[in-house]
C-alpha cells in the first residue's frame, strides 16, 4: 500500500519513516508488489535503505495481490524477519505457521457499519481478510479509539488484544515559502481567499452538505460573491450528483474541483486556505482533520466517529445532516478572523500530541509486546 497515494498509502509511508528515522539499528524489509511503481515512495526519505521484496515469479508479477496474499510468508522466512506489520488491514495467509510474529493495523470497518458504500463483493472480501488478520495477528492495531470500539463491536476482536495507535502526517508544512505558494495558487488557478476540502468526491464524505449549506446561506443574503471551496480529490458518481445540484442552484461559481494534485503541492494548498471543510459521516481517524490543524487552519467536521480524535479541540464539529450548523459555522469562520486565529492555535496545540517521536513510541510499544510474547 505504500506504494499509492490514498490514506493507507500515507499511513504506510508514515509507520516506515518512523520505523527507520527512529530505530535505524534494525533492518527493515518493505513488500513492494511493483518495483516499477517508486513515485509515491519518493515521499518516504531514504526508502532506498531498505531491502525491497517484490514478486519473484511471472505469476506474482502479473496477479501482484496473489503474491501479497500467498507469498509474502515465503520471502520473510527467506529474509530472516522476525515481526511482520500488515499496515493495511490485512495478513497473507499461512503467516501464523511461519514463527514469524505478526502485527495487523486496521483501519476502519465502514463496510460492516455502512455496507451502503460498498459492492456486496467487496463486502465479502474484506469480510474474509479482516476477520482472519484479527485472528491471526498477535496484536491489533486501531487507528482511533473509535475504530477500537469498532472492532470489539462488529468482529468481536478481544478488547485486550487492541492498541490504539494514532496516525502522524507524511506532509511538510515547515518547508512552504511563500514562492512556493504563489507558484501552487499560479498552477492551479486557486483564489486569494478560498475554503478547503481533501479526499475522495464521493456519498460517504458526505459534500453536498457543504453545497446545502452554501445554498442557505445564499437563501438569507448571507453568501458572499468571493465565497468559493476547493475540492481536491478523486471523483465518483457521486460527483455528478453533486455537480448536479450546484449547476440547478446556481452555485457552479463558488466551487473548483481539482482531481490531480501534486502531493507535494497540498501543504500549499492546506496553508493558503481560510479554514477547511470535513463533512464525513464515518472514518476511522479522518488525517485531513489532522492536517489542517498541524497547517494551523481551522477546520469544521462532522460528528459520529472519529473526526473529534483527528481534529481536536480547535475544530468546530456539526451533525452529519445539519445544514444550518454547517452554514452558521461556515460563515462565522469566513467572516471573522479572529476567531480563525483562535481556532487556528488550539488546532496547532492539538498537533502537538501526534509527533513523529511521540507515535513511534506508541508503536514500538506494540512491537515490544509482540516479541516479549
């Protein structure tokens, strides 16, 4: 999974940097189905300095989650590990009868509490992998405190046997000047001012909340003609629907979708924003949450799940379906700028807690209780 740029890429990435910026004594083995496929993995310092595994035969090469599923067992016992971490919730089968002693991430079980989302196939699948990475596994680890709850709940994993470790960042807001904003704002057309969003268009991330709000605020007089909200991510059907709605209310104007951003160019765009948008009914953490409160913007999110943990105090939380908390809390932030500044530092002292040193510690932590086993 490292090897993509979706949340469990970056979360992938994450755990190897800590791993080897921390603890650069151990010798790390990163599974990599496509040794073709590196631009992501230019994101992780020095992934170089670890030994890559990558399918041997014609058939892994050709069918890479055959390899990932079957013969990662193979290659470990080959390379001498003696702790595997699945970061994306799964194990390859047949881990258990290796000795090598293993640990699994989970990150959510949406598809269990919203199968709406989801294709029944998939719903199968994951079905499968979860619930035998969780059985296997010597410890699982959650993401949030709420993914935690999640798992005792829907797969009836021991509550004992989970840790909640939290995710860090994998972007650099610290190295952003101001050329490198004017060259990002230049690139992609962005406003001076402007409100935004990060992730995947789609039903689950819930936007036409935001598009709802914006509408009734245009309803009482209240929208200004500058009011725009950037939307970076992939598109789905969703999108249309949402399109839909802003062409037949006349809000096209006040929304810029943007679907193939340089990862290197988003600390900009975090940094650039009057404050940001969350609308999610579910995650598992939620990192944009927690990206834009270490940008130092504030951020408004929405209830139910794990957002509060991700973006702490400083953001403003609003129910999944409230449209008029969302409008109020939009332009209370659009219009006052005292009140971003106060937002913006609780956000950034929220920040603090998830350093890079501080989730390594956790994560070891971990570690070590798998091999004192």
């Amino acid at each position: 999974m490292a090897q993509n740029c979706t949340g469990l890429g970056v979360y992938s990435r994450f755990v190897a940097r800590v791993v080897r910026q921390f603890s650069p004594q151990y010798e790390c083995v990163l599974c990599v189905p496509d040794r073709g496929r590196t631009a992501c993995l230019s994101y992780l310092p020095e992934w170089g300095s670890y030994c890559m595994v990558s399918p041997r035969s014609f058939l892994g090469r050709v069918f890479p989650w055959l390899w990932r599923t079957v013969a990662i067992p193979r290659e470990l016992v080959r390379q001498g590990v003696t702790l595997y971490h699945g970061l994306s919730n799964e194990l390859p089968l047949g881990i258990c009868r290796t000795g090598v002693r293993s640990v699994v991430t989970i990150h959510d079980v949406i598809f269990l509490h919203c199968p709406q989302y989801y294709r029944a196939v998939d719903r199968f699948i994951y079905g499968i992998k979860f619930r035998y990475a969780a059985r296997v596994a010597d410890r699982v680890v959650a993401v949030s405190h709420y993914t935690k709850g999640e798992l005792v709940r829907l797969l009836g994993v021991p509550e004992g046997k989970i840790d909640v470790v939290y995710q860090g960042i994998s972007l650099d807001f610290s190295r952003v000047s101001d050329d490198d904003k004017a060259v990002v704002r230049s690139r992609y057309g962005l406003p001076q001012r402007y409100v935004l969003y990060v992730g995947t268009i789609e039903e689950r991330k819930n936007l036409l909340l935001v598009a709802r709000a914006m509408k009734l605020l245009r309803d009482r007089g209240e929208l200004t003609r500058d009011f725009c909200l950037v939307a970076i991510g992939r598109s789905t059907p969703y999108a249309d629907v949402l399109k839909r709605f802003l062409s037949c209310e006349g809000l096209w104007g006040h929304f810029i979708f943007l679907h193939d951003v340089d990862f290197a160019d988003l600390p900009a765009c975090y940094l650039m924003a009057d404050f940001f948008v969350y609308p999610s009914r579910i995650e598992g953490f939620g990192i944009p949450m927690l990206e834009a409160a270490s940008a130092g913007i504030p951020a408004i999110g929405c209830t139910g799940s794990s957002l509060e943990e991700a973006g702490g105090e400083g953001a403003f939380y609003v129910g999944p379906d409230d449209v008029e908390a969302m409008a109020d809390r939009m332009l209370a932030l659009w219009s006052n700028e005292g009140l971003r500044r106060e937002r913006s530092a609780m956000g950034l002292s929220h920040a603090e807690r998830f350093s890079d040193s501080r989730l390594f510690d956790d994560l070891m932590a971990v570690y070590r209780k798998v091999i004192s086993q």
